[in-house]
C-alpha cells in the first residue's frame, strides 16, 4: 500500500498519475466490497463507522481510520446493487451532511435494502437539545450540560445551556439537526415505514439491538439525553 507521501510526490511528479491512483483505489473498494458480500450471507452496511466496527457489517467511512474500513462517500451514490442489505445503520454521521443529501441517503439506503430489511439511524436529537433550554428537561441534564461544557463548547459567560446548544448546532462539523418528526418524515419519503423512535441500544428489529458506540464515549445516560434513534422497514 502507498503511504500519502508517497502518492504526493507522485501527483506531482507524473501526469496523469491522480486518475490512476483514483483507479487503483475504487478497484481495491470494489474487491474487497465483493470479499465481504460473497462471505456473508445476512449482509449488513454499516455508514460511518468511525472506530466502532461492527462484527459481520461491512464497516465503511470517508476517511477509513482503519484498514478493515471501506472508504465511501455517504453524499455520492451508494456503490452497491439494488437489494443487496439486510441492514444499515448508521449513528452521529447524518448530522454531518446537509438535508438535502441526507434525504438522497436515505433514498440510495431504500434502494441498497432487501425488501423488508431494515434500517436505524442515531443522531443528535433536535427536541431534546432545544428542550435544555426552554427548561423543560429531563433528569440529568445539568450534570450533562457541566460535563459538556468545558470538552465541547466555547468558553464564556451565559449559561451552559447556551454553550452547548450552540457548540451541537455550529461545532463537530454539524450540518442539520433532526427531530423524530422530521426524520420519521425523510425516511417515509423514501419509501420507508414503521418509523418508529428507540431507545439507544435497544431494538425490536433483528440484529439491530446494541449497535450504538456513542453511549461508550460519553456515557449512557448522557447518551440518552442527547441522542435521537429512529427504525424504520424498506
């Protein structure tokens, strides 16, 4: 394999080189897609995986952190067949892209989904996180909202609240905040149904119970405060 500074002195040094190295890398994701789909006979796409790879998922990022990992761009078409999954899941990564290119997603995962296969979707929840706010909130939250603070949001007067609610909208690379509406509503206008809101973790769908990392990270309970899940049948 190429080491980055070595395919940077040879884009600069040979013409022509970019698109052969582009080549060369959609060859090797395409190997070693077929690898993982002629093994498994229950396939499962996992979109955005950052370090949480799942056991007998196709394990996909933008920028792989591991060898294991897929590169693929959740914004372009889905490089698969119509019907190939089973399953797809995906948690903190819609947030990441615009709505318009998260509704296109959630099109391409319809269409990449087995009919009957299933997909759920973890992301920042927009009702809870204005909710913070507003005063009505749930147990918990201001020991949340201490911890926030200081790791995520900026520094300054005014409230914690403040803080990070902006540091969810504005930080972390965030381009739109779902609320279960909202959602529910995109993945029904890709020709999903039985939306349905989960708790982290927990699933009445097979093979979707335990998926989320994020509870790892930041804690359970904060996770809950914090995260949106949503299932839904193709």
């Amino acid at each position: 394999m190429l080491s980055p500074q070595v395919r940077d002195r040879l884009k600069k040094s040979i013409p022509g080189v970019t698109g052969l190295l582009g080549l060369r890398a959609r060859l090797a994701r395409t190997a070693r897609i077929r690898t993982y789909l002629t093994s498994h006979t229950e396939p499962a796409l996992h979109l955005g995986c950052g370090g949480n790879l799942l056991p007998g998922w196709l394990n996909t990022d933008l920028i792989p952190e591991r060898s294991l990992v897929v590169p693929l761009d959740c914004t372009r078409p889905l490089p698969f067949a119509t019907g190939t999954f089973n399953r797809v899941f995906s948690e903190h990564m819609i947030e990441h892209i615009p709505f318009a290119a998260a509704c296109s997603l959630f099109a391409e995962c319809h269409r990449v989904l087995r009919p009957g296969g299933s997909i759920r979707l973890a992301t920042p929840d927009l009702a809870k996180i204005c909710g913070m706010h507003s005063g009505q909130t749930e147990p918990g939250v201001a020991a949340y909202l201490a911890w926030s603070r200081p790791r995520y949001a900026v520094g300054g007067p005014g409230s914690a609240a403040a803080h990070v609610i902006n540091s969810l909208f504005y930080h972390h690379g965030h381009r739109f905040l779902f609320d279960a509406e909202t959602l529910s509503a995109a993945l029904t206008q890709a020709g999903f149904h039985n939306c349905a809101v989960r708790t982290p973790g927990q699933s009445k769908l097979p093979g979707m119970s335990g998926l989320e990392h994020h509870g790892h990270v930041m804690g359970h309970a904060f996770n809950e405060l914090e995260t949106l899940v949503v299932e839904a049948v193709a």
